[in-house]
C-alpha cells in the first residue's frame, strides 16, 4: 500500500462518520452507483445517503469502489464535506 492512500476499510469508515454526524439515511438497498453490487449490503442506506448530499460522486462511470483505496485527497474531502453537511442540517 503506498503511503497516501487509506485501505478499502474507507467504506467502514464513511458509515462510521456518517452515522456520527447524524446524517439521514435513505431507505431501501440500492445507491445509484454502476458498482452496487460491490457494495456492503449493511453499507448500502449510507453509502447513498451521502451521495445524495454530495459527500461523495464516486469515480469514473458513475463507481463507487469499495474495494478500491481512496487517496488523503479523497479521505480530507468526503470528511469536510460531510462536516459541512452535518453543519447545514443542523441548523
């Protein structure tokens, strides 16, 4: 693993957040994403969650990857974002 990426467990991670942050999950199992399959069923609810708000766009054709790393890069915006994100549903 090179020194700037974050390993696959990033999927854990973003729920983890994301359920700290108290972001609203969608219904339902599907994320709109080419790679849903790939995705963790328990994963699903907020891995489109945050990618209705904008946290996360995916890659190229419309994937998710996430058995794929994700760089610093990758990690430091979809965490601001979603700092961002719980700021302006709690106001």
């Amino acid at each position: 693993m090179r020194r700037r990426q974050i390993p696959p467990a990033c999927v854990s991670h973003t729920y983890r957040n994301a359920r700290a942050l108290k972001l609203p999950l969608k219904e339902g199992d599907y994320t709109g994403f080419a790679d849903d399959d790939m995705i963790p069923p328990w994963a699903k609810r907020t891995v489109e969650s945050i990618r209705e708000l904008g946290i996360v766009n995916g890659r190229g054709d419309n994937r998710f990857v996430p058995n794929d790393t994700a760089t610093r890069a990758e990690a430091t915006v979809m965490l601001l974002r979603m700092l961002e994100a719980a700021t302006q549903l709690n106001r």
